[in-house]
C-alpha cells in the first residue's frame, strides 16, 4: 500500500522506542521482494530527516541537496537518490515506528504529504488494534513486571530502572520481554501503550 500510494520503488519500515530514540530496521520492500534489515540500529536524534519527522509527529520529504544534508549515506541505497519520504506511524500521539520511502517513479507531489499524514494514523491503528483482541482480564502482570513497564513509561531508562529497583540489567529486560509476550506487541513502546489503553498501568 505505501508503496502504491507514495509511487515508490522501495520502501522500509522501522520499529521505534521513543524511550531511547534508538530505530531498528524490520523490513525493506519493493513490489517483487522483501529483505531483512534488521542489521540497521540507530540513534535517530543523529539523522536530522528522520528525527523531525518523529519530533513534529508529520511526514518530511526531502530533496537534492536537502536530502544529501540530513540523512546517512547507510539510507542511500542507489547512485541516483536523492530523495526520501519519512512518514512516523503514529498511535495516540506516540510515534511508534516510520517508513521510508525512495525511488520515486514520477517526481513528488508536496500535496501527498497530505495523505501520508493521515495514511501515518491510519497505519497506527490498524498495527495496534491488531492485538487488541486480547482482553484485559487475561493480561496478569507481577508485580516486578508493573514496576518495570511503570518506570518504563514515566521515562526512565533500563539503567536507571535498575537503580530504582535494585535489579540488574539483564532482570529488566527479561521482565519487559516476559511482558510483551503477555501482550502479543512488538516492543516496550508498544507494550507501554497497550498496557495504558487498557488501563493496566495507571
């Protein structure tokens, strides 16, 4: 659909932690193939382009010399780019992931950064409301498990949640994992979110 809709070659999509602003790549699509790019994990307050997408919650889209000055040779994928569309995938005004998209087949209309807000929310919701089938008496977090997503959406990084908790590292992340298998998300951003809508953590 992204690709359709935005007249693209290809496209990637990435997950993202808004707790740490780092990206992780998932996947990336032409109409014939997709890739793996897990291997792609960045601190997205380095990329200009992708930050302020994220930052204003609204699609950017770059070009010539625009382009080349803030973005990361790592998202040129072809000797002729020199544009890119960064539209956030946004739910309940948390930006969970983004995609990007290159190689154009027609030159940009700016009227479809229009559509690519709305295609942001719309994506959103469709991610998030696909677990949404679980209810919430089924969900039975422990104790520990409600202290660290607690901590977890109040900001606190995992080495600060192990000073607040006395817990290693290690612990911390075994309880977010044990948690997001609960929930059936896809990272802690997202467990945070669900466990919020569903008023468990409060």
């Amino acid at each position: 659909s992204f690709l359709t809709d935005f007249s693209l070659n290809e496209a990637m999509l990435f997950r993202y932690s808004p707790i740490d602003h780092l990206a992780e790549g998932i996947l990336s699509a032409t109409k014939s193939e997709f890739k793996h790019i897990s291997s792609i994990r960045d601190d997205i307050t380095s990329i200009p382009a992708i930050f302020k997408a994220i930052k204003t919650r609204t699609p950017q889209y770059y070009e010539g010399n625009n382009f080349h000055l803030n973005i990361s040779k790592k998202y040129i994928i072809a000797d002729n780019q020199d544009a890119l569309l960064v539209v956030p995938i946004i739910f309940n005004q948390v930006v969970i992931g983004y995609f990007l998209g290159s190689q154009f087949k027609k030159p940009f209309d700016l009227k479809l950064l229009i559509e690519a807000t709305l295609f942001s929310k719309d994506i959103g919701e469709i991610l998030f409301n696909q677990f949404n089938f679980i209810e919430e008496a089924e969900i039975k977090l422990s104790k520990r498990e409600y202290e660290v997503m607690k901590c977890t959406a109040s900001g606190y990084s995992t080495k600060q949640i192990t000073h607040i908790l006395e817990i290693s590292e290690t612990t911390i992340k075994q309880y977010i994992k044990s948690v997001m298998a609960k929930t059936n998300t896809l990272n802690r951003t997202h467990a945070v979110a669900f466990l919020i809508q569903k008023n468990i953590l409060k």
